[in-house]
C-alpha cells in the first residue's frame, strides 16, 4: 500500500538525519507527495505510487517543470525502491 512505503520512506529519511515533509500546494494540482530535505542542504521531490499507480499528464509536468529548475524528483512504488533511494541519499550526504 502507498501508505506503508510513504511510511517507510519518512523513517529512513529521517534516520539519515533528514525531514521528509508531506506537500500540499493549494495553487498548484499535480506536485509531488513528499519534499526531502537532507543534510547538506539536499532537497528531493518523491511521488509515491502503490505497485499499480501511474503518474497522471498534469504529474509529469509538474515532474518537468522542477527538474528544470535542477531539482530531482523521484517516483517510488515499494519498499525496495524506497530502500535504493535511501542508499542514494545516504551516499549524498556522507
């Protein structure tokens, strides 16, 4: 369920002595579910999706329109996507 890998996620976002924030854009539909901010001022965008979800059009150019402002977003369906994106962000801030 989406629920348990977004879960899953904040626990170890903040394990790696992160913040995990939950957005809610009220002019903007469309945007990812979750801001990442690490240390070292690293700040990722992840959507979280249960094993079937899709990223709907109006998604994928919110996804565009923030990697074109050079920040990264990610899409994250399971556990063990969530686990690689961890070791990713762990690797960031080490």
């Amino acid at each position: 369920m989406e629920k348990d890998v977004e879960r899953f996620l904040i626990k170890g976002i903040e394990k790696l002595g992160g913040k995990c924030y939950k957005w809610v854009s009220s002019n903007a539909n469309g945007v990812p579910d979750r801001i990442c901010l690490l240390p070292k001022g690293v700040i990722i965008f992840v959507e979280l999706k249960d094993y079937r979800g899709r990223i709907s059009e109006l998604q994928k150019i919110q996804h565009k329109t923030i990697q074109n402002l050079g920040f990264q977003v990610y899409v994250l369906n399971s556990k063990e996507r969530v686990n690689e994106f961890l070791a990713f962000c762990k690797e960031l801030v080490s």
